[in-house]
DNA sequence: CCTTGCTTGTGAGCTGACATCACATGCCGA
DNA sequence: TCGGCATGTGATGTCAGCTCACAAGCAAGG
C-alpha cells in the first residue's frame, strides 16, 4: 500500500519558516513551538530529501543552494494555501446560516429579510428550517431562532427577542352573524403534531375550561393548520406572531384575544467561533422584534 | 503566544485528495488512510471554516461552490509544493557525498574522480575527509571509505574494493652509497597519532623484531608523516597505496616492499534509502583498484 | 416492496508523530 | 578565558489523527 502522497507538509512549513526568519529560534515562535522542535523538522527534512538544507556554524545557519531554492518555491505556494483559505473563511463569513423554527421563518422573517439586507448589503441570510434542539458542534448553523422557555443553552448564548402569545383564531366567517364569539364547542378543534398539548395548556393560561368538542383534527406543521383555518375548517391555536399579518387582512378572526406564554422567541449563538455579522444580526432582530404591534389582549369571554 | 501560521495542512490535503477523487474512499486510498479518516478530516475543515465544503446526499457528495473554488487552488498549490521536494531531491540524487579517510582521498580517489566524472557526467561527487566510523542516520553523507578489517557494518553494506599492504618508506638519499637497505636502528622512525601502534603490527606481520632507534616522531596526520618522509626527516610506515605515485617518481623509497594486512579499503554503503548512482560509484571503484599496481613484495632483509 | 451493496458519518479507543524539557555542544565577542 | 547565544539531541510526554466496527442514507435490481 504506497503512499503516492506523502509530503512532508509539517516539516515543509516548519523549514519554511525557517527559511524566512533565518533563525530556528524565531521559526519556532511563529509555530509555537521550541526551537528543538524546528530543528528535528528540518533535520528529518533533509534525510528525506537526501541533500543538506543548512549550512555553516550552529549559531549562524545559513541555507544551502537546494535550501535556498526549495524556500523560495515554498514561501510562494504557502502564501497561496493560506490566502485560499482565508478566503473561502472569510466568503463564509458574509453569510449566516440560521436554522429556524419554519412558521416563524415563512411568516415573520423571510419577509423581513429584505431590511437586514438593506441595512447590511455586506451579509447574507440563508434560513433553514428546523424545529429540533440546535447543536453547533453537530450542525453547520451559525445561529439558530427558537421557541422555547429554556434561559440557557449548553455552549450557547440565549437572547430573547420577542414575547409569545397564544390564542385561538379561525375564519371570520364562522364567527355566528351579531355574535363576538363562537362557540367553541361547536367547530371543530385543531391541533399540531408536534405540539399536541397546545390547546390544554392555553385552556389553563386563559382560566377555561375546554367544553367538548365534536371534533379533532391534527397537521403536520402548524403552518398547515393555520391554512385549514383559514379556509374554515376549524379553530386553530397559534401564536400571535404567526397571524399578526393574517388578522390585519381579514384573512382570520382571533376573537378570544391571545395570552402570553412562558415561552419566548430566543436567538441562539454559539460561543465556540462566533461568526462575524451575528452581532449585527442580533441587534437588527432585537429592533426589528420592537416594532412588532402588540397582540389584542385576552377577551373577556362569556360562560 | 498565538498561533500565527495555523493552517490545517493535513486537513486541507485529505479535502484536495476528496475533490480530485470525487469521493472519499478513493482518497483514502490514496493517502493510505482509512475513509473514516478522511470524512473526519473534511468535516473538520468545514467546522474550521465555517462553511459547508461538501453537500449531496452521503452515496453521491458534491463540492459546494467554496468547496469548488478552494479545491482549485489547492490542487494547484499541492502539485507546486510536490513539485519542488522531488525537484530537491532529484538534484539531490545527483550528488554523492562521499565520507573517506583523508589520506585515501588526497592520494588516490581524488586524482582519479576525472574519470568517473567522464563515464557519468550527470554525477557529481564530493568528498569529505573524515576517520570515525560512519553513522548514516546521523551523518548527511551517501556514502563512505574506510580501510578495516570489520567486514560488517550494523544498517549497511560493506564492499572491499582495494587490498591493504604496509611498509617503511623514505627519502632515497637516506639509502646509503652502494647498499640496499638502511639500517632501521640508525633513523628516526615516524609514526601518527592515529595509528601509534603502526610499526609494532608491521614488524609482526613482517617476521622482524625492530631494532632500538635514536629518535621517534609524531605527526597528526599520515600526510604530513609522508611529507616528513620525503624530505628525509626519517622512516615512515604508510600503506602502499599512499606512496604508489611518490615511489615511481623517486620521491620515496620502499627498499623493504610491502607486507599486507588484514585491513583492506571498503565502500561502506547505507542500507536504507540508498541513493541512485551508488552503483555506478561502487562499479567503478571496483574497476579502478583492479588497475591499482601490485606492490613490491616484501623483500627478504638481512639480519 | 424488500434486499443487497454502495457510500459516508461517528463513538470509542489506540498509537506514533511530534512536541517538550533539560542538557550538551559549538561559535563568538568582551 | 568566560559568558552569551544559537542549535543538536536523548529521554520522555501527549494529543492529533488514525483505526475499528457499526450505523445510516441512497440506489438499483429482484
């Protein structure tokens, strides 16, 4: 089994370094290393190649002909190693990837975007949606927006930005005619799969008491249930967030009013190697978070 | 103390492997690593840069634009840095250093290196006068003479190539009028530093008991000895090899002739990474030191 | 549909390349 | 002659990077 590739990359660099600063010593400290360390480097160097590298007085190394010429060629094509990579670090730089919850991203921050971008033509955005427990070290994300009550994130800085409130919204039109409020046990009830438990624990933030219902129905993601309420196919429970745009256009009715949830929507960072650009993303999201109009409060509602 | 020049060259050499090969196995292969390896390697450069290098699904990975663009450089950049380590060592190959007992190199192999050079001009050698015993794994030489009797060496061939033979020499005006031999009690007798021992396995190997003599010299070298002898300053005792040339031009005198020893002239060879063109060396010394004249015999002395 | 075979991803654990430390060695200038 | 400064090196430590073995995703053929 041949190594055909089998540059000495480590001792390369290390006589490189040399090369360039005449002296193992200050070799060493642009590596890290002790000066014994270099000295080994170029010493097994020159047994690969076979010919002397240095030559002269131990406290006056000065570089052979081969030397000279394999340095020159190095200094060059390290040079161009680390620019390479620099670039492409520094091209990934302009762009954050956030992993986020999807509803908010199709419902809040997608249609944002365009006002980071404005802000900071420099960066880009690319959301992908996501709804598991975000792990840096695992996943290629620079940031991550989720819903969540937890303060703390293991390896992570946690900033919540906006509030959550939740209620219960559907079709206008199935609001009876000169009535305020359905009935809720009369329409059918909507739930989500990945948060069944939703209207049970609205029920006990609100203060009700859920009356039986004649139907159940439950969607994959919430942002299809918020569709079939739309379309009038039931009450769906939702965060205010998601229909702040869908109420302002008639497009739904939240005739009970929302109540806040523990939860909070919070901006995760990493704290291993934060990506340039976070700081201002944070900043913009917190401004952009404050404009957010306040959701109409809890009714009042009748027995 | 930071880490000024911390390119992860290893990594950056198992992802250019990647793209070349389009996939990681076969890179592996290459680098003689297990796929495992690489797919690390590859998912570290991706956490150090912060940016996906790879996408597709696992059975069919694809560059990412980035991806695409750093492995264009670096490929180039690869084949620069492999380009100039053969370039050394093929320059490298095509010189031979050569490690040998001074006075051999002075009297013998230098005068007649012209003709090796004319049979193999793409050869260079050099010579380097040196008389411990040789350690290739400490010492940058390709090759190396000695004259022993030790027929092996631990870690290297050994060739004899030239058989020793040891008598007195001198001046030839120290030859008194009309006789055929000085009288060995009546001259200074000269020795090295080296080798004080000289005369005594001499007079042993020749059947003679040394008479007492007036006077002992020492000199630091062989040569310089020689040169003492020359210019009458007493009685040396030198290989013949030494004296062939000084003999037939009547500088010396060897009115005793030549007695051989145990010891003969030897190529000492590494056996690890030899170097090409050794063979040639070895063939022609061989050659030259069949063309090496027979000493005189040693001749019967009157008591 | 399931199976088989290809690929890459990854937890656990080992190992040797490469580092350090401390001392030796060699050259220089005061 | 001696102290200062640079590199060379034997002994020893340690972690980057490897292997192993298994998991998992995808494709194609039965």
């Amino acid at each position: 089994m041949p190594k055909r590739r089998h540059l000495p990359l480590t001792a390369l660099r290390a006589f490189e370094a040399f090369a360039r600063h005449g002296r193992m010593s200050l070799a060493a400290d642009e590596l890290c290393v002790t000066h014994g360390a270099v000295s080994r480097q170029v010493r097994g160097l020159e047994r690969l190649c076979g010919a002397r590298l240095t030559q002269g007085p131990r406290n006056n190394l000065k570089l052979t002909d081969s030397g000279e010429r394999l340095a020159r060629s190095l200094g060059a094509t390290f040079d161009e190693i680390e620019r390479s990579f620099v670039e492409v670090r520094a091209s990934a730089d302009r762009e954050l990837h956030v992993s986020c919850v999807g509803t908010l991203a199709m419902k809040w921050l997608i249609p944002r975007l365009s006002s980071f971008h404005a802000r900071r033509p420099e960066l880009s955005v690319r959301v992908t949606e996501a709804y598991s427990p975000v792990d840096f070290t695992r996943e290629p994300f620079d940031a991550a927006i989720r819903l969540s009550d937890v303060a703390t994130v293991e390896g992570a800085t946690v900033t919540s930005f906006l509030d959550n409130f939740h209620g219960p919204v559907l079709a206008p039109g199935l609001i009876p005619a000169g009535a305020h409020f359905p009935s809720l046990g009369a329409l059918p009830r909507l739930h989500t799969r990945p948060h069944p438990q939703a209207w049970a624990e609205w029920a006990g933030q609100a203060g009700m008491i859920l009356p039986e219902t004649a139907e159940h129905r439950e969607y994959e993601h919430l942002f299809y249930m918020l569709e079939a309420a739309a379309a009038g196919l039931g009450v769906g429970l939702t965060p205010w967030i998601y229909v702040a745009a869908d109420i302002a256009a008639g497009r739904l009715a939240a005739p009970f009013g929302f109540v806040r949830t523990p939860a909070r929507f919070q901006l995760i960072l990493p704290e291993q190697t934060p990506k340039r650009g976070l700081a201002h993303f944070r900043d913009w999201l917190l401004e952009e978070s404050a404009t957010a109009p306040p959701p109409p409060e809890m009714a009042l509602v009748g027995a």
